[in-house]
C-alpha cells in the first residue's frame, strides 16, 4: 500500500510538472497587456511572433517560454504580450509599436516599461530583438530590467 501511495504521489507531482510547463506563460493581447502592466506597475515583454514554421518562433518557444523557472520569473515579474504576426491584419496599436522600433512585418522582441516605453540596457542600448534569445541570456535580460525599473 505504501508502494501505491508513492506512486499516486510521484504521478501527480509529474503530471503537474507537465501541466506548469504546458500553461507556463499566459500571453495577453497589446491593449489587454498594457492596460494590465499600468495597473500592476509591471514591465512588459512583446512578442511579435509568427509561431511554427518559424525557427525563431520555435526556439524561443520551446527553449525559453516553456522552460518552467523563466515562464514564472515572466508571469510573476512581468506581463506578457504577444503580437500574432500570423493575423491578416494587426491593431492600429500593434502597427504602430512595431514600426516604432524597425519592426518590418518580422519577429521582433521588446521589453518595454509599464509606460510603453523600450527599457535600455545600462550602456543606453534599447532591448529590442530579431533574433533568437538563449535562456540563460533571457535570464539575464528579465533580471537586469526588473532590477532597473524597480529602482
């Protein structure tokens, strides 16, 4: 009987393990998010994001968004906003931040504060990305902006 009881345990902290990671970020739309970051005083994350198909997409996805520990860090530090770029047609709103920051109809990364504007690096650099991020430099940006805009 104690041998079932494990195994009922081990089971459920599996399974539950699983259903975090599945769930991991909860993205919201740009007018949903923005609204959200203002009321929480929280930065946010923008993800102008095609999905599969995508190498770009694919990575930061699976390496980054549904790693259990950097998915917290995003949903508890941060709000969470993606741009569908698979939409036929973005918001005014999408539109316009992307063309605000060089955004070419392509995957593009921001990290902006809970007022809409790009959060730079401490050499004066915007967080703004094309490209693919590793996780522990992902890591890295959400502590560097927390830490900045906390001050």
């Amino acid at each position: 009987m104690k041998h079932l009881s494990l195994l009922v345990v081990g089971i459920f902290l599996t399974l539950s393990s699983v259903a975090f990671a599945t769930d991991g970020v909860q993205w919201l739309s740009l007018n949903e998010g923005m609204e959200k970051a203002k009321m929480e005083k929280k930065p946010v994350i923008v993800d102008f994001f095609f999905g599969k198909g995508c190498p770009r997409c694919e990575k930061l996805q699976s390496n980054v968004y549904e790693n259990p520990s950097i998915a917290k860090k995003i949903m508890d530090d941060f709000v969470p906003v993606r741009v569908d770029l698979t939409k036929k047609k973005l918001s005014k709103e999408e539109e316009a931040l992307g063309n605000k920051y060089d955004f070419k109809n392509d995957c593009l990364l921001l990290f902006l504060d809970h007022e809409g504007n790009i959060v730079k690096d401490p050499g004066g650099k915007r967080l703004c990305f094309v490209d693919y991020v590793e996780p522990d430099v992902f890591i890295q940006y959400l502590d560097m902006v927390k830490g900045k805009l906390s001050n």
